[in-house]
C-alpha cells in the first residue's frame, strides 16, 4: 500500500513549495516595557495586584547599604501593623510579627534597588511561591549576580525605549505648552531625544529641565550640547552620567550647582531634614552673603524647590525632609571628581562606633606618616556609640569651619572645640552634652544644641560668642527638677532662673537675628515680652513649667515684632 503512494508524494513534491515549513510564533500577548520610578508607582501596582487577587502588595526601597530593621519597619507599615506593637522590639521580635501576618496570605513583595543579597528568612517573609500562598516576590537590581544569589525563576532585563515611546514619554515631561511655544522646537525635540538613547531616567531628567525652555536657540544650544556627550551606551559612567550632568549644567546658576553637589556628603536616600541643609548651605558659604539669615533661608527654599523641579532631590510624605536618589547621588560624587579646582577638604563620617587608628590613617589629608587634617574645613561625625571626641583629635584640624557631631546620643565630652578659632557652625544636637567650654570662639555663627539636656553654660560664653547669628536650643522638655537644679548649680550659669540670663547675654550680642529657645519660667516670659529684639529674632518658641501664669496675652505690638516665628 505504501509503495504505491511513492508517485503520488513524488508528484505533490515537484509542485509544491517547501521553502518555509512553518510560521514563527506569535508575539506574546504582553510586552515587557520599561516602567518609569514615579512617585505613587506602588499605588498604581497595588490596584494591578487587586485585579490579580493578592491580599496585600508590599513596595520597599531597599538600596545600599540594606538596613535589615528599616526593611522590616516600612513592610509593618505597609501591612498597617499598629505601631505601638513593634516600634520598640527587636529585630527578631520584627521578624515574628511579619511572618505571622504573612503567613495566612497571598502576597507580592517588590523589593526596590537592592544591591546584595537579602535573607527572607531574617526578615520574617515567608517563601514566596510555596504551594501554601502562591505568593511573589519582585526584585529590582544593576546587578545579575545579585539575580543569581536571591534565585530568581525569572529574570527580566529593562530596555531601552524606542524612539516612538522615548519622544512620547520626553515630550510629556516638557509639556505641551513649550513643545508647541515654537515650530522649530518639535524638530529640535528629536535630536535631543537622539541623545537620550531611550534611557527614561534622562528622558525624565532633561525633560523636566527644558520645560521652561522657550526659544529655539535654548533647544538648539542644548542639542548641541548633548551632541558632545558619548553616543555608545558603555554603562553608567559614560552614558548617564553624561547625561545627567547636561541636568546639572543646566541649573540657573553656579549657587544652585553648589548646592546640589553638597547635597552628596550625605549617603544615598538620607532624608535630610530641609531647616538643617539650609544652615549648612548658609554656613558654608554657598548662599548670599549677608547678615539676614531669614533672607538666607529663604534662598535656601528656593534652592530646593529648583532642584525637586529638576529631579534631583526628593521630598519625603512630611514635605521636611529631602533625599538623593542613588543613582543621582552617585552622578553627583561623580562630578565632584571632575572639579580640578576642589578647593574644600570634606570628612563624613555615619554611625562609627568609635574613633580608631585606622580612621587617622583614612582620613590624612598632609601625609601618611603623621596623622594631620590641616586643610580640612568640615567634619560630619553622627550618630556614633562614642561618648567623647578622643584627647588631641580636634587640635589638628585648624581650618575646620563646619563641624557637625549631632546625633551622637552617648556624647557627653567634648574637649578641644574652643581650640577651632576658624569654627563658625557647631551642631551638638540629640547629644548628652551637659557642661562645656567654647568659649573664645569668635566666628562662631552658628550653634545648635536641640534636644540636649546642657545643665550649664558659663555666664561669660554667650557673650564671648560675638559673631554669633543663630541660637537654637529647642525639643526636650524641662521638668521642675531640672530647674531646682539648674539653680543649685552655680549662680553664674545662665540657665538659672528660667534662662532669663540666657535670654539677656543672647539680647547683648550685636548680630543676632534667630533665636529658638524653650522657655520654661514665667520670668523668662516676661523677659522676652519686654525685648523687642528678641522678639524680632524668635523664629521657635517653646514654652514649659510656667506654672505661675495663668494666662499669655499678647500685645499686638509683640505680634507684629515676631514676624519670623513659626512654632508657638
């Protein structure tokens, strides 16, 4: 039977065409895209989720270096676990309250910027995909190795956009206002997407700097400057970088530009509290010069209100606070590199544990036989377990200007400041510092002691601080204890009697125009509602223990001379 066929098959194959013998499979019913980091991006996933039929959808910015106890507090919160029954236990503790949580329900965890890998287990999240939950868990990263260690079933690499979806998604970030404030600017557009090479973080970034952009000649000079940039995608120093510094060169001015760079010293995703990067702009010398500190910080303001509206900081849900997204923060650490001309020696130094030899011998700015800071001008040295700066460290830094050691809870000595004659901001806040000599410091125009519990402060030191222009001693809270003893102490202290001393050498000097002060006396309220100017210079005022007023009129004459203050 078979052999008789053979001719049929033979006659069908010559008249046939059998070049292709099948068709190539059918794209997938879903593309895999790019999605552009947006703020409210976990919003929009949590209502996909919804749809998919997940009990809860968990977004964490992880980033570098992992915090294990931060990781697990933002999950709580996402779980919207009260508060009150984790807040204070430990890591362990943490851990057994989201796995309890977790345990029953079918969940995503997108995991974001994570930078090494992360135990589940330590953290509390039970395995995803078990045949329990079908739960799953999402993870971002620059690195395929860090794919391999967590063990992805899938890995996903983000592409560049094409050109249609790269002028979409610039053009709607420029706006259609200027993309149609001029003919010219639609073909323009195109060239400096060009440049962009599809990578939305670029897209987004100079989209957003050429909103306000108008004129044809602004668009062309900025596609010429594109154009000198690397056209090869060779990773993130010669591609984003690059571009991103076009961002950088394209704030207003040179005070912005310093600003931002300054915004650096602080680690990555830091939510810096605005009033605090304000004064160290001030005090470092970026901002105007001038004797009005409420002008200063009003610049201060505007300076971080043009650096969000270019994307390169980013508010916190208090709008206090700002962070550096890592990516911008390492372009940042990057220019900083390119200046030649760095004429400023910086020193941050974040949760140390103590000062160690090691740390002389990496932070030597002179040599590396003798430990020696003598072009070093700002210290940063926070939230350590030290509870005093070690004999002779501070005498060899001679040119410090700015020097910063709050949050060092334990601190309670601090020889040596007195011997900084070139000091003018000081922060001790959050430290045990309660009796301390500074006296002779006459650039000092800064210090900040929030949040200590100082017992005494000489009579003479307020007034040896001549150049002084801010005070803030504010947060805390005083008890009537603290008062008796305040007076006990030594009847030259300046805290006795309700501070009204204080208030008087502060009235004394003859620059200063901000004052934050908790008062906690009635004698020190009438001290200060006698002074005009010292109610022209309050900026926080706190009031506590007044136990012998009944009531606080205010005449409308103080109202009016208080026209800097903020919290009553």
């Amino acid at each position: 039977m078979a052999r008789e066929k053979f001719p049929v098959v033979s006659e069908l194959k010559n008249k046939g065409h059998f070049d292709v013998v099948a068709d190539r499979l059918p794209s997938a019913p879903v593309d895999e895209k790019p999605v552009e980091k947006t703020v409210g991006l976990d919003l929009m996933f949590a209502e996909v989720w919804k749809c998919l039929d997940f009990d809860v959808v968990i977004w964490v910015v992880v980033s570098k270096p992992a915090n294990i106890e931060k990781v697990q507090e933002l999950i709580l919160n996402k779980l919207e676990v009260p508060l009150y029954e984790w807040k204070n236990g430990s890591k362990d503790e943490k851990n057994q309250k989201i796995l309890n949580n977790l345990k029953t329900k079918k969940f995503v965890l997108l995991l974001d910027d994570i930078w090494e890998w992360l135990d589940l287990t330590e953290l509390g999240v039970p395995h995803p995909n078990g045949e329990d939950n079908m739960s799953k868990l999402i993870f971002t990263t620059r690195s395929e190795d860090v794919c391999h260690v967590m063990k992805a079933h899938k890995h996903v690499k983000v592409k560049c956009l094409a050109s249609d979806e790269a002028l979409s998604l610039f053009r709607m970030k420029v706006g259609e206002d200027t993309f149609n404030s001029h003919p010219e600017i639609p073909t323009l557009t195109i060239e400096i997407v060009k440049e962009c090479k599809g990578l939305p973080l670029a897209l987004v970034t100079i989209g957003r700097a050429m909103a306000d952009k108008k004129t044809p000649q602004r668009w062309d000079r900025a596609a010429q400057v594109l154009k000198t940039y690397p056209s090869t995608f060779s990773g993130m120093e010669n591609q984003v970088f690059a571009i991103l510094d076009f961002s950088y060169d394209s704030l207003s001015n040179d005070t912005i530009k310093s600003c931002f760079l300054y915004c650096s010293m602080f680690p990555s995703y830091y939510e810096i509290l605005e009033d605090e990067l304000i004064e160290l702009w001030i005090w470092e010398g970026l901002l105007i010069a001038s004797y009005d500190i409420h002008r200063s910080r009003n610049q201060g303001y505007d300076i971080i209100e043009s650096l969000k509206v270019a994307c390169l900081l980013e508010s916190d849900e208090s709008e206090k606070h700002v962070k550096m997204h890592d990516m911008i923060h390492d372009m940042a650490l990057w220019l900083t590199t390119k200046i030649e001309e760095k004429k400023k020696k910086v020193v941050v130094k974040e949760r140390a544990r103590m000062l160690e030899s090691r740390d002389f011998a990496e932070w030597n700015v002179a040599g590396p036989k003798v430990p020696s800071f003598s072009n070093l001008e700002t210290l940063f040295l926070r939230r350590s377990s030290m509870d005093e700066i070690p004999s002779g460290f501070l005498e060899k830094m001679p040119l410090v200007r700015v020097l910063n050691l709050s949050y060092n809870y334990r601190l309670g000595m601090c020889r040596e400041v007195h011997q900084l004659v070139n000091l003018q901001y000081l922060n001790m806040s959050f430290t045990s510092i309660n009796a301390w000599n500074i006296g002779g410091l006459k650039k000092l125009r800064c210090l900040i002691l929030n949040f200590t519990h100082l017992k005494e402060i000489d009579q003479t030191l307020i007034y040896g601080l001549s150049s002084l222009q801010l005070f803030s001693m504010h947060g805390g809270s005083h008890h009537q204890r603290d008062l008796r003893l305040f007076d006990q102490i030594r009847e030259d202290n300046i805290l006795c009697c309700g501070k009204k001393a204080l208030l008087e050498e502060l009235e004394s000097l003859e620059y200063i125009n901000e004052i934050s002060i908790i008062l906690p006396s009635d004698i020190s309220v009438r001290k200060f509602l006698s002074s005009y100017k010292l109610q022209s210079c309050i900026r926080k005022l706190h009031l506590q223990c007044c136990n012998n007023m009944i009531s606080l009129e205010l005449p409308p004459s103080c109202v009016q001379a208080m026209v800097h203050l903020e919290t009553l």
